[in-house]
C-alpha cells in the first residue's frame, strides 16, 4: 500500500512533464523583439530557402509568430520615407521550440535626399563699342540677338557731323548670356568699356514666397470665417480683411514675376558708336583772307539793304507820325507870329 502514492506520484510527474513537452512543440514561440523607434517599421520577407512564406510588419513593439529557419530580408521605413534593407539569417530551429529568434539589427536609415532650390541669379551687362561700319555692325548686332533667341527691348538713335550712336537694351536667356556678351565684342573695332554684374536674389526670392503662401492660407481661413459670420458687421470686417490680403498677394506675386523675368532673362546695355574722321580744311593766305574780307563786307551791305527794305511798315508809319508832328509845329508858330504883325 505504501507504494501506490509514490507511482501515483510518478505518473502526475511524468503526465506533467509530456504534457509541457507537447505544449511546446504544438505552440508557436512568442518572441519579444526590443523596442524599435517610434514610426519606424520593419519588414521580415522569406528568401528562397524559408517555408512557407512569412511577413511581419514592425511598428514599435510586438510578438512575432515562429520564424522557420532561412535567409530574411529586412527592410526599415521611418516617418519620412527614408528607407534601407539587408537580409539577416534565422538560425536552425530558430522561433521554434520556444527558443527566441534574436531580432535583427536594421540597417541604418539614410535620411531622404533634401531637394535644393534652384537659385535666382539676375545678370546684368554693359557693354560700349566702336565700330568701322554702323550699318553692317547694326545688322550683326541684330542677328545675334535673334541666333541667341532674346530680343531689343529699347532702342535710341542719335548722330552728328563727328559720330552715330545707337544705345540698344537687349534681352537674351541666361544661358545664352556670356555667349551673347563675347559676340557682342567681337563686332566691335574697339572695346571702350565692358562690366558685367551678377545678384543672387534667392534669399528676396523665396521670403516673399513664402510670405506669399502664408497670406494665401491666412486668405483660405478668413473664407471659412466668412462663411461662419452672420451680421453684415461680421462679413463687411472678414471681407474687408480678404481684400487686403488679397491685394498684399497680388504684389508679392508680381515681385515674384519681376524676378522670374530677371532671372530667365539677362539684360545687356549696348552702346554702339561709329566715329566719322575729321578733315581740317587748308586755311588761306594772307591775300585771300583779304578776299574773304572784301566778300564778306560785301555780303554785310547786302543784308543790311535786305533788312531796311524789310521793315518798310516801320517806315511808313514813322514818316506818318513825322508829318504830322511837322504840320503841328508850323500852325503852332504861324499862330504865334500872327499878334505881333
């Protein structure tokens, strides 16, 4: 009697010890992988050797269900869409058999490329020359700015006896700036001045940008505000609120096309000059500046005749005023005379 409860015993032990001994090999292992960073995901895809196939999606911490043993691609993803991978390797009998699959170490995240903002340069030249022919050295300058695909903007002409001068505003594409600037010298005989200036106007550039997109989104909220209001003191105040915003945009964007137009488009200042050679002209001898004398005494005579005829109306009408002045003088001394008699 006395042995019946030690193999009692042993029988519970042993029925104890099977039954942990099927738990284990019918359960799936749960095991902890260690805490990732928040928004970052992992992905575990089977390689050619696993089976069946198997996927687990990391998002900070879980359990992971039974890994079977083979090769694992690893692939990390973080808030802001950078992301890597590497393959990683289960061992034999990993994630089975309550045995723990060591979490895979991710790759490091490379950060997403920043995309950079084109920068706003605005070129500017001058540009002054000297030409043996205006004529063909106007043509060239005009063939070049069509080859260059710009245009003339502004074009004043002006000349004497000494010279022809012709002062163009020329507008080229930026690319096609430096080319247009040697071409543009290579016309002329003499280069007198040449200066070239270049702005870098990003940073005006993307505040007024951005101040612009920030007025545009303050606009958007005072709409809905509008739509909410419901005196006409409450929609003359948001509408009136709209309309300075709006108006404030409206600048900001034209300032934003001044720009834009500066930077497609450089502008070049050309002054184009042709000077005519002066002959001195042979000065005469004593003798024939007697003659230009005589010639030139003469011609006085004649314009002073000229000019008496011409102010014959004068005449007139002094001799009319004389006349009368004479005949009042005369009665008045007749008058005088005749007493005494």
């Amino acid at each position: 009697m006395s042995r019946r409860p030690f193999l009692h015993t042993l029988i519970i032990l042993a029925v104890l010890v099977l039954l942990s001994f099927v738990s284990c090999q019918s359960g799936d292992s749960k095991a902890e992988y260690a805490k990732m960073p928040d928004s970052t995901a992992v992905n575990f895809t089977d390689g050619s050797i696993a089976s069946p196939g198997y996927t687990y999606n990391w998002t900070s911490n879980g359990p992971s269900a039974g890994l079977g043993n083979g090769t694992y691609t690893v692939s990390v993803t973080n808030a802001s869409g950078a992301n890597s991978s590497e393959e990683t390797k289960v061992p034999e009998g990993g994630g089975k058999d309550g045995q723990d699959v060591p979490p895979p170490v991710p790759p490091p995240l490379q950060a997403k490329p920043q995309v950079k903002t084109p920068d706003k340069i605005i070129k500017t030249g001058n540009l002054n020359i000297e030409v043996d022919d205006y004529d063909k050295s106007r043509a060239a300058v005009e063939a070049l700015v069509k080859k260059s695909e710009g245009y003339i903007s502004h074009e004043d002409e002006s000349g004497n006896s000494y010279s022809k001068q012709s002062t163009m505003t020329i507008r080229v594409p930026a690319a096609a700036f430096d080319k247009t600037m040697s071409g543009l010298s290579g016309i002329a005989k003499t280069v007198r001045s040449r200066s070239v200036n270049v702005a870098d106007v990003s940073e005006e550039y993307y505040d007024v940008e951005a101040r612009k997109n920030a007025q545009k989104a303050a606009e958007q909220r005072y709409i809905e505000l509008l739509k909410q209001a419901k005196t006409v003191g409450e929609i003359m105040e948001v509408q009136s609120k709209i309309d300075q915003i709006q108006e404030e945009v409206e600048s900001k964007e034209g300032r934003l096309r001044v720009i834009n137009d500066q930077v497609g488009y450089s502008t070049i200042m050309l002054s184009l000059t042709k000077n005519f050679e002066y002959v001195q002209e042979d000065r005469p001898g004593f003798w024939g500046r007697i003659g230009n004398a005589f010639g030139n005494g003469w011609q006085g005579l004649q314009w002073f005749f000229i000019g008496f005829a011409s102010l014959w109306p004068l005449w007139l009408v002094l001799g009319f005023v004389f006349w009368i002045v004479r005949r009042a003088i005369r009665r008045y001394l007749a008058k005088s005379k005749a007493p005494q008699s």
